[in-house]
C-alpha cells in the first residue's frame, strides 16, 4: 500500500482532512505514529527498570542509546550532557526512528518533508539562543554577534539562518532523494537492486540523524562555549 | 510549495510533545536506572572493603593476638624454666644443706661418741691396766702399783729444781690422787714436800678417780702431774688412727 505516488515530493502532499489552514497530511499522521512507537516503547521498556547488575535486552539496548548520546554530547561540548540531554536525544531518536522506518512498506518517513525538517531546524534555531542566554547572560550572548567586530554582526546572523537552513534541507535532501531513488529503482529494476538501496538508505538515515544531532550540539555548544571557558578558568583559579 | 507552514508549526508542537514524553519515560528513567545502579554497585563495592578492612583489622588483631599469647606462652615457658632451675638449685641446695647438716650432726655425734668412747676407754683403760699391774706386782713382786706410784712422785719431787717449785706458799697446797692414800703415804708426801719447801702450809690429800694411779701436786698457782695419762693417750691415737686408716680403706665388693 502506497499513499504517496512517484511525482509527489513531499509526504505533505498527501492530506487527509482539510480545515481552512489546518490539513492532516501524511507527514503530521506518520510523525504520530512515529512519536506512538517511540513514547509506547519507552513506556514499555522503562516502565520495569532494574536497578540491579542484571537487566533486560532492551534496557541494556536503551542504556547504550542514552550512554552513546550522553558520551557524544560530553565529548562535543566539554560539558555536563545532563542538560542538553533530553533536547538532543529526541533529536536523534526521533530522526533515526523516522528514518530507519523506511523499511516497512508504506511508510513514508516524516523527515523526507521539508516542513519536518525546517521544523527540527527552527527548534534548534531557538534553543541555540535560548541554552546561550540560560548559559551566559541576555548581554553576553548578544555580544558573540558582534565579535570580533560590529561589522560582523549582519554575517553573523546570516551564518545562523544559513546553518538553520542547511541543517533542514541536508537532512530533507537525503532522505526524500533515498526514497525518491528506491522508488524510480524499484520501477526500473525491481529485484534484489531496490533492497541495497534500501539498506543503504538505512545507513544513511541513521547518519544523517547523527549528523542532525552533532551539528544541533555544536550549535549548542558554540554559543554556551565562551562562558564554559570562563568557569573552567574560574575553577582553575579556585 | 514544500513548505506547509501549519505542517512546520503541528511538527514543531509534536516535537515539543515528543521532547516532554521522551524525556519522562525515557531519558530520566534510564538515567535515573543507572544512577540507582551505580549507586548500588557502588555502595556494594564501600560495603565490600568496608568488610575487607575490617576482615583486615580483624586479621590484624588475631594476628596480634596470637603474637602476644605466642610472647606471653614464650615468657611463660622462660619463666617456668628458670623457676624450675631455681627450684631445682634450691632444692639441690636444700638437699646438700640437709645432708651436710645430717652428716655434720652425724659427724658430730660420731665425734662425740667417739670422744665418749675414748674417755670411757681411757678411763677404762688405765683402770685396767692398773688393776692389772697392781695385781701382777701383787702376785709377782709382792708390792703394790700405787706404793710404787707414790714411790715415784717423791723421787721425782725431790729431783725438782728450785725453779721449778712453787715461790707462794700462802695457799694451801693440795695432792690429788686416783687412789686412796694411806696414812704413811701421806706423812712420807707430807715430809718430802716440807723438806723442799719448808715454808708451805699442810698438805689437802683428795682423790680423783680420772687420775687412776697418778698423782697431781697443786701449790701457789703450780701444779705439777704424774700420771699414765700419756700413755693412755699414746694407745688411745694409735688405736685412733687404726680406725681411720680402717675407715679410708676402699671397701670391696
């Protein structure tokens, strides 16, 4: 079963109900079904936790997600993960579950919209300033603008719309051409040549979730950096 | 167009939401899972050398334990050898004290003994040996031992220098003898002893039975004996050492 046909782009394309502005595209329904499997999943797997040496498969599974993030995240932005965890987990999580669904038949993954994605991007768009001035200040994180002069305030605000936009049309560029290939392959050639495809789809679904994550962190990371350093000199001096 | 705005608002919302859910049912539960169990292996790993140091203190104690009750048994043990060594010096001491005061008693109620003997035997002895020349001299020579014993004394006064008689004659002068004197004999003494000395008072006769057949003159602090004291003497330490030489001999078996 198949919702979307070769000439549609976007899953948005495909709409269920529409109220005036408000529609019910496939996009919204599959980034319900997504968000069900990934809530209802953890729910499962976390609702009975051992806190003893022994655990489940699955908890051992989610422990290594969350011990592999949280180590990511330490490693990008030399600080403590606990903070950015849950904003930077669900980006990854979400990102890879859409993507690597994309082998069961019909789905249409969430991330080949380019709305999902300029979603994902504008959510990091306003967490960057929003970690920054919780990290350093109203003023000081206004002053990075400004740095190393005033002049460079206009490029710096065009860098953060330009990274903000390269991040959703990255991740939309991959993921739609993946299925748009797997696609126009499977009507070309449809044995054995699609599934490769397909699997290096996953590969690259699951990549470009990292490199989603990792830039969002970076992004982060850079703007809460300079007062990071501040305190470790601090520290140091205490 | 791509871009369906009310699509990027519901995605930012549903991320939002997925954010909030993710975080309760995921992120903080298994965080807070392998904090609990971190906390417990860690708190096993406290408990674990907390028995390890105290397994240590204990064996540590039992160690000193020992060591002291090993000191103590050690100086027990050199203790009770040396009292045993004392006990057993003091009890061999006890022992020859004992025995040399057993054998000095002994000894001493030998010598005594022995030195009763002889003054019985020399007594005895002189007696005998009186009794036996005075009846031989009896028998054979028609005399008797003491009228020749008397005999004797005046010859042997009258021979006396003049330094050798006594210069006082104040006292009274005494003749003692182991036999009784007859009258005649003590006139003939009486007049022997005036011619020498002429000065001197009349004479005390007694008789002392230890000087069997001797005669002992006493006068102005003089005295002079005649008696087989001597001679009994003489026999007394030849048969003295006969016993000794006797009693050194090795005894055979």
């Amino acid at each position: 079963m198949n919702f979307m046909d070769i000439k549609q782009i976007s899953p948005d394309q495909v709409v269920f109900f529409q109220y005036h502005f408000i529609t019910l595209n496939l996009t919204i329904v599959f980034t319900w079904v997504v968000m069900a499997l990934l809530v209802i999943g953890s729910w499962l797997v976390t609702r009975r936790l051992s806190t003893e040496p022994k655990i489940s498969a699955w908890q051992n599974i989610l422990e290594i997600l969350v011990t592999g993030i949280q180590d990511q995240i330490s490693e990008i932005s030399r600080q403590k993960a606990k903070r950015y965890m849950p904003f930077i987990g669900t980006l990854f999580v979400f990102i890879a579950a859409c993507n690597l669904l994309t082998v069961v038949p019909g789905y249409e993954s969430p991330t080949a919209s380019l709305s999902t994605t300029a979603a994902l991007a504008i959510c990091v768009f306003i967490s960057v300033p929003l970690f920054g001035i919780a990290q350093k200040g109203l003023g000081s994180y206004l002053k990075q603008y400004i740095q190393p002069t005033v002049f460079m305030l206009p490029f710096n605000i065009m860098g953060e719309l330009s990274r903000t936009l390269a991040l959703a049309v990255r991740l939309f560029g991959n993921i739609m051409s993946g299925s748009k290939i797997v696609a126009i392959l499977l009507a070309i050639i449809p044995f054995v040549f699609p599934v490769i495809l397909q699997l290096l789809g996953l590969l690259t679904g699951l990549i470009q979730a990292y490199i989603f994550a990792v830039l969002a962190m970076v992004y982060i990371a850079s703007a809460t950096q300079v007062q990071d350093q501040t305190d470790t000199k601090k520290d140091d001096n205490q | 167009m791509l871009i369906d705005w009310f699509t990027v608002g519901a995605q930012v919302v549903n991320f939002l939401i997925l954010l909030v859910l993710l975080k309760i049912f995921l992120f903080d539960r298994i965080k807070q899972a392998m904090d609990q169990r971190e906390n417990n292996i860690k708190e096993r790993f406290d408990k674990a050398a907390e028995q390890e140091a105290a397994a240590e203190d204990a064996r540590k104690n039992f160690e000193k334990k020992t060591q002291s009750l090993e000191d103590e048994w050690a100086a027990r043990l050199k203790q009770a050898d040396k009292d045993a060594k004392e006990r057993r010096e003091s009890l061999i001491k006890e022992a020859r004290d004992e025995v040399d005061g057993l054998k000095n008693k002994w000894q001493n109620a030998l010598e005594q003994e022995k030195a009763s003997f002889f003054d019985r035997f020399k007594k005895q002895a002189a007696r005998l040996i009186f009794d036996t020349v005075e009846k031989t001299l009896s028998h054979l020579a028609d005399t008797r031992a003491q009228d020749q014993a008397v005999k004797k004394f005046l010859s042997r006064f009258e021979a006396l220098d003049k330094e050798d008689l006594p210069r006082e004659v104040e006292t009274q002068p005494r003749v003692s003898t182991g036999f009784d004197l007859s009258e005649s004999q003590q006139k003939s003494i009486q007049k022997t002893v005036s011619q020498k000395l002429p000065d001197l008072q009349d004479i005390a006769f007694d008789v002392k039975p230890e000087l069997v057949f001797g005669i002992a003159f006493a006068a102005g602090g003089k005295k002079m004996t005649w008696h087989a004291h001597d001679y009994v003497s003489a026999l007394e330490k030849q048969i003295n050492q006969a016993i000794e030489s006797k009693d050194h001999e090795p005894q055979q078996q």
